[in-house]
C-alpha cells in the first residue's frame, strides 16, 4: 500500500474499517523508522507526535484516540 492511501483511508471515522486498513498501513510503513530503543512518534490527537512510544501503544492510540488532522 502506498503513503496516499494510507492517508486517506486515514481520512475515515475510527469505527469505520478503511480506518483500520489505514493504521495498519501506516504501522508497516512506521515500523521502519523506529528509534534506536524501538519507538516513534505518536501522531494521534493526544500525544501530537510529541511522544514517543513503542509500536503497540501507538496503535492503540490510532484506534482509541485518533490521528491529529494537519490544522
């Protein structure tokens, strides 16, 4: 799946499943730019890519909060 996919189906409510299709894209593609401890930037609405957590963690994030939307 490429990046503008990704995003897009980013685009859609959290309950609706190209949401999930769009995390899960966005999982593989961020999985290769993990620090040096294995963690990245959560970009969801309430860590405002100012933490950093580890895979699992940002995932659930996506699915419970949602990703922040460019203002």
């Amino acid at each position: 799946m490429n990046l503008n996919t990704i995003k897009e189906n980013l685009t859609f409510p959290i309950k609706v499943p190209q949401y999930r299709v769009g995390v899960d894209g966005f999982m593989s593609f961020a999985n290769n730019t993990l620090t040096h401890d294995g963690r990245l930037r959560c970009p969801c609405v309430k860590c405002v890519n100012n933490k950093l957590l580890n895979p699992d963690d940002v995932n659930y994030h996506f699915l419970q909060y949602g990703i922040m939307r460019k203002v």
